[in-house]
C-alpha cells in the first residue's frame, strides 16, 4: 500500500505495509487527530511543514496547567521528604515485601514493594485530597479512585524498586496528570541525583527547569536502545519482537527504568526505549516529557498512551528521539512474523532521512521499510 496525501488538508499518512488513508481530521496548528476508517483509536499524523511528533492536544487553559504543575512539583517534593531517608539502608529498614501480581511477565509477577513506596504514595495522596478532592488517583500501591475523573492523578512513588533497594540511583518517582484519560503534566523525579524531569503539554519539557531536547540518531542500525530486561517480554509474540528490536539497534541496555525515557527525553545519548507488560503508572508521566522534548513515545502499534487505551495497548510503549527511528521501530514491532536475517540486514542499511525537512520522514521512512518487507518477507 502506498502512502498518500489526504485531499482534507495536507495530511502525511506514515506508514508502509500497515498505511491507513486518513479520513477526516482535527487540525491544530502543528498536529492533526485522525479518524481512523474502522472508528478506532485516532492515530496522529504530522502535517507537513509541522514540527514532526506526536503532541497532545492543546485544550486546556495554560495558567491552569502551570497551577497543576507547581502542584505536582509539591508533590514530588513530599515524595522526595519519604524516600531518602531509606535510601541505601538494610533490609530490616527498608521493610522489604515481594507483592505477587497473576497474568503478568516473568519480571513483573513477583517485583519488590518497600516503607518508602508506601509512605511516598500516601503523602502524595494526601495532598490531592486534600488540595482537589474531585479528582481521581491511580496508585501503584493503594489503588485507584475515581479513575472516571476528569482529573486523574497517577503515581508511581518507586518506579525501578530494584534499583532503589540495591543502592544503584536509576530509579524515579513519576507523578502524572490526567485530563479525560489523557497525560498533559508528567514528571521523573530523581531524588538522589537531584534530577527532576517535568513535562507539561504544549510546553518544552525541562530538567531541574532547564529546557531539553532529544538528541537521536536516524537509523537503528546506530541506536542505543534500553530496556528494563528482557524478562519483561513474554515468551512468544512480545519476546521474538524484542529480539528483532535488540539484533536492529547498535546496542541494547538494560536496567534504568524511567531514568530511560529521561535520558532520551535529555539528548544525553540514548536514542531509543521499547518496553513490554508496564502497569499505567510506569508510562502516563513519561508522555509529556518525551513530547515535550520533541520525541514520540506511543504503543507498539503507534497508538496514544492514555488511561483509555491501557487494556488495548498491553503495556507495550515504544519511546523514540525522532519520527524516523520511531517509524523504523514501529515496522519492526508489527511484523507478523520474524524478520529473516537478510531482512534484518536491509533494515540497518536504510540511509539517514533527515527528519526536519517538512516533517514527512515517517512517509519516506515508511516507504522504504515497505517495499523490504514486500522484498524479502513475503
């Protein structure tokens, strides 16, 4: 199938072998939501002279947001006051629990719980209570309320506990904000490196207020790409897709959690994140930051992540520096069967597209992954 301008208004459609022709479409000043044909989830598509990503919509009052924002930063603050004092003490200290969840991946059934989860979460809590009692929370460690809210709070007080009870800094507090399903305020708080990550949409995400920008490379065949660990890819589907991803890229990396997307979000040399079976809280903050900083970050299959779209989109969140290393990634992630060996070669030879050229790299980049897969997977 080849892609196609829309005669609504200048749309790109990005894709190769799975390219939807738009239909009708919302426009904003630099992005677009696009009806699917099957009335499914919207899927965004640049327009072309648009800065190229994947931004949530603008909608909402900006003094507003700014208000909501310094109230997430109290929040982290609290967080914050919870967590250090554990940090690097014993077992006995920590209080150390493994809370056992079914149905879900080897590295997510069994995963470790501490004082400091629970108390941070109970102190942020608080203060949403306290502060906006109308809105909703969604907790790692004490559940959700009001998830129908048109605000919804979402936290994660540890998201990398393994690292936090074994001394090693990579991991981080993320604190979302939802408006009707959707993240429009996010942060990554590190509390021992004094590192906070805040996105808020429509707005350049910053670090300990300082703007940030992703700093990729255009092809997979350069990428570093992290992952928390293999083990969080079931056996089956999710694994034979992740070890496409990891023969694609340059170099896989394992263990920095959040701290990933911070790094990618940062311009600080990683390019890319793919990850599997992620609970809501481990993703909803990480969507602002990236858009904010000019990357994408969707499901697997180039869906928003938004609480809506949890059920559907498995958990699976594909983080990228730019559209071209995204749309590759994207290919990848779809095929219906294993790439063979001579495709994943043609894969890591495509030439770099530059992607800040009218914003159409996703159509060029999915033009060519295209026609390899009709080359050699067919």
């Amino acid at each position: 199938m080849r892609p196609s301008l829309s005669r609504s208004g200048g749309l790109v459609v990005m894709a190769a072998t799975s390219a939807i022709f738009l239909r009708q479409a919302h426009h904003s000043d630099a992005f677009a939501y696009v009806d699917l044909p099957d009335g499914g989830v919207p899927k965004i598509a640049n327009k072309i002279g648009a800065s190229p990503s994947y931004p949530t919509p603008l909608l909402l009052d900006s003094e507003n947001l700014e208000i909501l924002a310094a109230f997430a930063n109290q929040l982290a603050d609290a967080a914050r006051k919870e967590i250090i004092p554990y940090w690097r003490q014993g077992r006995q200290v920590l209080g150390q629990q493994i809370k056992v969840e079914e149905d879900r991946s080897l590295f997510q059934s069994a995963s470790p719980v501490t004082l400091a989860d629970r108390a941070a979460e109970r102190a942020m809590r608080e203060l949403i209570t306290e502060k906006f009692p109308d809105h909703g929370i969604y907790g790692e460690e004490y559940g959700i309320k009001a998830a129908d809210a048109d605000w919804v709070w979402v936290l994660d007080p540890i998201d990398g506990t393994r690292s936090f009870i074994t001394g090693k800094p990579l991991f981080g507090t993320l604190i979302a904000l939802l408006h009707k399903g959707t993240p429009v305020i996010g942060i990554i708080d590190q509390c021992v490196l004094n590192e906070r990550w805040l996105g808020i949409v429509g707005k350049e995400s910053t670090l300990n207020e300082i703007p940030i920008k992703t700093d990729g490379v255009i092809t997979l065949s350069d990428a570093e790409m992290y992952s928390t660990t293999p083990d969080m890819f079931e056996h089956g589907d999710a694994l034979t897709k992740f070890d496409a991803m990891r023969g694609a890229v340059r170099t896989p990396h394992y263990g920095a959690d959040c701290y990933a997307y911070a790094l990618v979000a940062s311009g600080f040399g990683a390019d890319i994140v793919v990850e599997a079976d992620l609970g809501l809280y481990d993703y909803c903050a990480l969507v602002p930051i990236i858009e904010g900083a000019g990357g994408i970050i969707t499901d697997w299959t180039g869906d928003r992540l938004t609480l809506f779209n949890h059920e559907k989109s498995r958990g699976r969140v594909l983080a990228s520096a730019n559209p071209s290393l995204h749309c590759q990634a994207l290919e990848i992630l779809n095929m219906q069967t294993v790439p063979s060996d001579e495709l994943t070669v043609a894969l890591r030879s495509i030439p770099p597209q530059r992607h800040n050229t009218n914003g159409i790299t996703p159509l060029i980049c999915g033009v060519m992954i295209g026609e390899l897969i009709a080359q050699f997977g067919q």
